[in-house]
C-alpha cells in the first residue's frame, strides 16, 4: 500500500481466516535511525557519564516506543530491546574493563535473573514492557444531523 510518517501500511490476510486487514508496521529507515542514534550513544571509545547516557537512551526509547506503539510492533521492539542492551552491556565493559564475570555480577540477582543496567540509580528504559495497542476502539463519530433535534 505504501509508507507515512515513518509507518509500512499494508494489506495482509490474518493469519488462520482468509480475511485481508490493514496492518501498519514500522518502516525500515526509522528502525535505522534509532539504531544510529544507539550507536553513536554507546560507541566503545566514549568515556561519557554512564548516567548521562543512560538518561539520553531512556528518553529516546520512550519517545520512540510510544510514537510506533500502533504499530505492528511486538517483535520488533523485542529485537530492539536485545540490541540496545547488548550495546550497553559492550559499552559498559570496555568503559569499565569489566570481565563477563564481573558484568554478570552485577546485573544478576541472587536468583540469576538478569536486572537492567543501571548507573546511578537511572536503569535502562525496557522497551520489551511497552503495550502494543494495535486495535484500538476509535468508535463512531457522532453526526449532529441525524439526531432528531440538531436545531
């Protein structure tokens, strides 16, 4: 169908009926963009404040996540997630000379469960938590005409 403000509209059948939907997905170039921008936050040379970064990550994946959140986008955010959390956990070892040891350490609990890297009490925005809401109720707009009494 074709691209708009940085979404992919396309007609697809649902799975399991053969009936065809709309589906918006989220474009390619924006995904690119998002992943520049992680990058150029995270390179492996910078000797920025852990906090100040994380702070800078947090408020471009929220704006970025609520801005795409119609979207077709579960599987996409969950790669997302994967990849700015491997960037930071890279950039966090080198900046530190960190050993996986050292890193597992600190962002596991006792049950060894993984816990967000945090820097001063700023932890990562988890973008895997975000609430797709794909099929929203837009209701009827009311039609002041049909109503008996418009006068």
């Amino acid at each position: 169908m074709g691209r708009l403000l940085g979404f992919h509209i396309q007609w697809r059948r649902k799975r399991g009926t053969n009936k065809r939907y709309v589906y918006t997905f989220i474009g390619d170039r924006p995904i690119r963009s998002l992943k520049a921008k992680i990058r150029a936050l995270t390179r492996r040379t910078s000797q920025a404040n852990p906090r100040d970064v994380l702070i800078r990550l947090n408020q471009i994946m929220r704006g970025w996540s609520t801005y795409f959140k119609p979207a077709v986008a579960t599987h996409t955010l969950h790669h997302l997630a994967r990849f700015i959390w491997w960037r930071v956990i890279r950039w966090l070892t080198t900046l530190h000379r960190w050993k996986w040891k050292d890193i597992r350490r600190r962002f596991t609990d006792h049950t060894g469960r993984w816990k967000p890297p945090a820097a001063d009490g700023i932890a990562l925005f988890n973008l895997d938590a975000v609430t797709v809401t794909r099929y929203r109720y837009r209701g009827a707009i009311p039609n002041p005409w049909a109503q008996p009494n418009h006068a």
